[in-house]
C-alpha cells in the first residue's frame, strides 16, 4: 500500500491521517556516496564512504517502533542540519545566513515599530518574507519555514505532541526562533534547555513540573499566600524602583520554591539572565568576547546548589525520583 496522501500548502506539508490509515513497514540497506574532483579526468567522481541500514515505517507499525524504542530508553534524534552543526563552508554559510536573518529580526524590533504599534517592526521583518496569504515565512535563514498563520499555527501545535512522542518531530536547542549555542549547559548530554529535552526526559520531569505549575498549584492557597505576601514585601519597599521584572522573579522564587529573596538578589538574577540570553544567543567564540562565559557559568552552578536544596523541601517525592 501506498504511504498516508500529503497535502501541500505552499511549502507546508502535513499528513492526513485517519483511523483507517495504511501501516508498514520496510528496511532497506544503501550505499553512502560522497563527491570529490578528479583533476586526472577533470571532472567530479562519486567515491563508496560506507553504508548504512534501516527501515521505514509508517501507521501503526511507525507507532509501535516508536513504543518500543521509548521503552528501551533509546533516544531517536532527527538528521544533522547545518544550521544547528556547521562542518564545511556551505554549513557555515548557512549559519551566517539564520545569524544575519535574526540580527534584522532584532534591529526591526528594537528601532522600526510605528508609532502608537508595538511589534509592528518585528511583523514587518517577518511579513516582507511570508507566502500563502501571509499564513507561512521563509526562515529564519536557510531550509526553514516559519508557520505565522493563526490556523496553521493551531494545526501545527496540536499534531506536535503526538509526533514527538513518535519520534517524527524533535526539539532541538530554541528559544522560539532563536537558536541556542551550549555554551550555557556543558554538564548536559545535549548541552541544551530543558525545552529541548527528548521525549524520555521530558515525561520524567512533567509530574515536577505538574506539581510547580499545573493546575493544583493554580488553584493552591499556599501559592496565593506566598504571591500575596511576596507582592506586598516588594511594593512596600519605597527604595526599589518600579522594575516589572524584578518583581517577576521575586514572585517565581517565592511561589515556585518557597525562596524569599531581597529586590537587591531579584535584581542581580534579572540581570544575569539577560546576560545569559546574549551568551546563549550566538556563536560561542563571539558571545565569550561579550559576556564572562566561565563567571555566568559559576554563578549558574551555585544557583542550582541552592535550587535542589528547595525543591527537595517542596516536592520531596517528586525530586527523589530523579536522579541527579
């Protein structure tokens, strides 16, 4: 049988499926060939590196896989891009490109808003390379689209949980658009954010997430105490200037690990995070000349000796669960 009908929206592909949708499943062995000039013969020769095996499966049999491969802790990982993993100079053309795109990105909505229209500037930047009635962008940078439409978008969003957890989307190390270097998590596997954790480690760290900030912790009187009290502490000190993000992390601390923190700490953690967005945000070997990398880092670890101590105190369970 023939693989599920793809419908394509200019550039936008997505699977119809449907409870009687078709499932199978195929190996396959090929030869891997690269290209190298020959200047005996003045021309380009194809040269063996190899081989590779696999299978393609798709339906039932794809989900079964998928299962499978989750159960046995096995992390599937999607295929090198370069704008993630430049090795040669067409990679790192490519890169520069996704760069050059995000700085315009940037300089849109720092300068070129309209009067009296937030975020006008950003819309335009993405606007003048959209298609399909605005519904779809080109990039950022090269091989990507962006889905900007309101009902792509929702169609998107509602297929992602189930493809990742098929292993037919991945998350990689992004903050929206922007793609992170690992500069910021070198002790992890994958040197990212937690948003680009796999499947298999997401579903480990969901229930303390759930407990943090689901829908319990919504509707707790213990958390509504500790914003309450943590907002009058802080709009009570005439000394603090009205600052909307410090205020932010005074109430996460309180609220999310129980942690009363002066409006001079709030500050200073406020502070580093913007430093750590500019370390995060660009090649390493450029953000380092901007930003102390190795003090960030040192100043990263002490917080998180801190933050074990309260989340083995507010989720005991929870926490003990994980291992370290």
């Amino acid at each position: 049988p023939a693989p599920p009908a793809a419908t394509d929206s200019g550039g936008y592909s997505s699977e119809m499926t449907s409870p009687s949708e078709c499932s199978f499943d195929s190996s396959f062995r090929t030869v891997i060939y690269r290209q190298r000039f020959s200047w005996r013969d003045w021309r380009l020769e194809d040269y063996d590196v190899g081989e590779a095996t696999g299978y393609i499966a798709a339906g039932d049999s794809m989900r079964a896989r998928a299962a499978a491969l989750n159960a046995a802790g096995i992390e599937a990982v999607d295929a090198w891009t370069p704008v993630f993993q430049p090795s040669d100079w067409l990679s790192a053309f490519a890169y520069l490109s996704y760069q050059f795109s995000q700085i315009s990105y940037l300089l849109g909505g720092l300068t070129a808003d309209s009067a009296g229209e937030p975020v006008s500037g950003l819309w335009r930047q993405v606007e003048s390379r959209s298609f399909d009635s605005k519904r779809l962008a080109h990039g950022p940078g090269a091989d990507t689209t962006s889905v900007i439409g309101n009902a792509y978008a929702q169609e998107a969003m509602r297929n992602l949980g189930p493809r990742l957890q098929s292993n037919d989307n991945f998350r990689r190390n992004e903050l929206g658009t922007q793609i992170l270097n690992g500069e910021m998590w070198p002790e992890k596997p994958n040197h990212a954010i937690a948003l680009a954790d796999n499947a298999l480690d997401h579903g480990r760290l969901r229930p303390l997430l759930d407990r943090l900030v689901g829908p319990a912790a919504a509707v707790s009187s213990m958390v509504e105490r500790a914003i309450e009290e943590a907002a009058r502490s802080f709009w009570s000190d005439a000394t603090v200037a009205v600052d909307a993000n410090v205020f932010t992390q005074t109430i996460l601390h309180k609220a999310l690990l129980n942690v009363s923190v002066s409006s001079t700490m709030a500050r200073d953690f406020a502070g580093k995070k913007q430093e750590l967005l500019v370390m995060a945000g660009g090649p390493p070997a450029a953000v380092c000349l901007l930003v102390d990398c190795e003090g960030l880092r040192a100043w990263k670890a002490a917080r998180l000796v801190e933050y074990r101590t309260a989340l083995s105190r507010v989720v005991p369970a929870e926490w003990q669960a994980l291992s370290d």
